[in-house]
C-alpha cells in the first residue's frame, strides 16, 4: 500500500502540474486580446468598438481598409489627413478682388482666415477641426462650435494642388455652412443627433465613428470578437452579417444609400437604415430614374448602373461584382478591365469588340476607359479662379458605346 501511494503521489503532482501549465497558458492568451471598449452607441443601443480590434484575426483585410477612402472619409484635422499647404506661396487663394484665404498652421491646430484690402488683421480665424474626403479628388473642412458643426468656406482641389473656394459657395465672404446628419451619413459610421431634428447641425461630440468602417457595413460585431476570441478555434463566423447571405437587391441598397444621388427622407434620422433593411422604407431617390439626363456622374453610381445593359441582362451583378470595399482599388483600370473580359467571356455568346484595332490599341485594350469614360458633373464645379469654373471628371458607371469624343 505505501509504494502504492509513494507511486500516486508523484503521478498527481505531474497531473496538477501540467493542468495548472494549460489553465495559465489558456489565461495568458485569453489576457492577451485587446479589452472591448465600446467607443460609441448607436442610438438603437447597438455598441461601436474601434475597428483597430479586427486587426487580431483579419490583419490583411483591416491594413487594406485603412488606406480606402471609404474609411478616410471624415477624419480628425492634422498635419497628416489635411493635403493642402501652409507653406508661404501656397496657403492661401484670392476669393475675390477684395478677399484673400490664407491657411495658418499654429501650435494647436490649423485655421482658415479671410484677409480684406490686404488688412493685417484677419476678417475672423476658423480652425479646421475636421477634414472631409480622402483627398483622391479634394477635402473640404468642418469646424465645430461648441456642439455645431459647421462646414468652412476654404477647400482643397488634389489635380491643381491648390486651395479653392468650397464648391457651392458664393464668391463672396459667406458664413459657415450648417453640417446636417444627412451630409455625415455619407462620410462616417456614425454620428448622434443630439437634438433629433434632422436640418439640425448639433452632435454629440464624443459619439463619433469616423469614416466608413466595419461595423457600417457589417453591423454589430463586438459579440463576434468576443465569441472569437472565448473559441479561438473555431473557424466559422459567428455573430455577424455576412454579404453571402443577403439578397442581390440589399446588397445594392447598402451602397445605393450614399451612391444614388440625392433621396428624400421618410423617416426622421439619418443612421438609422442598417445593412440588410429595404433602402425604399427609407428614402427615395430625388429624381426621375427613367431620365438619363437628371443622373449626375457624381454621386449616383448606382442609377447609372441599372440603366445599363450589362446590369439589366444579368442576375447577379451588383457593386461588389467589380469592387472590393476593403480595398483602395483607385486607378486600377487593368484589374478593372479584366474583370469585364471574364464576365464576358464567360458568356454563352462573348462579347466581342468591334471598334478599329488602332483605337483599341491607343486605348490600351482599356474596356473602362472606352465604356465608363469620366464625364464633367453637372452637380460638382469649383471654382478654380476669380471668373472661370470648371466641372470635376468623374467616371461615369453608365455601362455603354460612347462616341470618340466623349472619351478622355
């Protein structure tokens, strides 16, 4: 019986040992996650977490989002997401023969001051609390006062590298246009009315996501990090919308919210259309759909799309057909082209092209650039000096034969 026991007792010992090694092991991977915080709430009670957790399990595709301009589109104002200049010679643009922009960087942030007659006093100095747009085409600036938000009147225009007059502004000092939810339901994941009168420009300062991030397009997903990372093992998402299982209709809808132009609101509050709801319970667009003529290039992707032949003879093509949101696929043309050569040849009867190999060619074979050219906005023009305005080239998502002259 003793060397019984003399036997047991270090087999115990061994036991508890590697129990105690598994049960620590476990502890520590479990510790070393990053704690979920929320950052914001939704006014529906739905919890925003900073998108920088998704890096634990999907690293590629969140370092991929981040250079997007879905999520640079509404950031904090600094020396890194405001592209214009304050070097001398290039901060500053003359609105008109009286009024002279100049752009002043100091120790606690960056201003817009309007100068008069050459005055050495500024007419007022506005800080640039927060930069809109990604830059790929321009930024324009907000400044918040107190809870208002409020829209600049200085821009930045990326192909002159210049600073410009805000596009829509008057050529005259004009005062600071009011930001409503509608104009940031476009530009960030989420912002909170405080008054809940959408024409109201008054938000809660520290309840905003900014720019387009995961959990616009992929709900909630704080109870999918958690379950994730309590079962590390376990290979099959949990807890959040996936796009494989939404219909073709409300995977248009989740981009047609911001990419159809102008819409009507029926309900009271922007934010409040989640992904996999139908877009017309919320909205309508502002514009007769049957008119070609009344879709601007700028902003309403998705009505030029349905009009065209490629969409109205498939089932199954939608936005993500030729884009991938997590990714910065600007200027692309080739990938783009090859994404229309396998779908059509794909096709029982393939597309072939007829135009003249020499127009092809000085084309570089380019289907997008022949199909989908950029085209001037009626809606989008700037003004590029005291007395000229130009429109800003957008490529237009109108599927279609254009005529040589209609190509850039």
């Amino acid at each position: 019986m003793q060397k019984r026991l003399i036997f047991i007792v270090p087999v115990l010992l061994v036991v508890t040992g590697i129990g105690l090694y598994f049960l620590t092991t476990f502890k520590e991977k479990k510790d070393s996650y990053v704690a979920i915080t929320p950052i914001a709430q939704h006014h529906n009670g739905m919890e925003f977490i900073d998108s920088a957790i998704c890096i634990e399990c999907h690293k590629q595709i969140v370092e991929d989002h981040l250079e997007t301009a879905h999520y640079n589109s509404l950031r904090p104002a600094s020396v890194n997401t405001i592209k214009g200049s304050f070097e001398d010679g290039k901060n500053s643009f003359r609105l008109n023969d009286k009024v002279t922009f100049e752009m002043v960087a100091k120790d606690n942030g960056f201003y817009q001051q309007p100068v008069i007659n050459a005055q050495k006093t500024p007419f007022y100095s506005a800080k640039m609390d927060l930069v809109v747009g990604s830059g790929t085409k321009g930024q324009s600036y907000l400044m918040w006062n107190n809870n208002s938000l409020f829209q600049l009147q200085a821009s930045y225009f990326t192909p002159t590298r210049s600073w410009i007059n805000s596009p829509g502004a008057p050529d005259q000092l004009a005062p600071a246009r009011p930001v409503i939810e509608r104009c940031l339901e476009c530009h960030t994941t989420y912002a909170q009315n405080i008054s809940g009168n959408k024409n109201s420009n008054q938000f809660h300062r520290k309840n905003i996501v900014y720019g387009i991030d995961c959990q616009r397009c992929h709900g909630a997903v704080s109870n999918h990090v958690k379950y994730h990372q309590q079962n590390p093992g376990k290979k099959t998402a949990k807890h959040i919308l996936k796009y494989s299982t939404l219909s073709r209709q409300q995977r248009l809808d989740a981009c047609a919210l911001c990419h159809s132009g102008l819409r009507s609101k029926t309900t009271e509050r922007a934010f409040t259309f989640m992904i996999g709801d139908t877009l017309e319970n919320f909205s309508f667009p502002d514009y007769d759909e049957s008119s070609l003529e009344e879709l601007d290039v700028h902003g309403n992707q998705y009505g030029l799309l349905k009009a065209s032949a490629c969409f109205k003879s498939s089932n199954t093509l939608d936005c993500t057909s030729c884009h991938n949101p997590h990714k910065k696929e600007r200027g692309q043309l080739l990938s783009f082209n090859q994404k229309c050569i396998n779908c059509h040849r794909s096709q029982n009867n393939p597309v072939v092209c007829s135009e003249d190999q020499t127009q092809t060619q000085h084309m570089s074979n380019n289907c997008v650039q022949c199909h989908m050219p950029l085209v001037n906005s009626k809606s989008m023009k700037i003004q590029f000096k005291e007395d000229k305005e130009i429109s800003v080239k957008v490529r237009t998502h109108l599927i279609s034969i254009y005529d040589n002259q209609d190509l850039e």
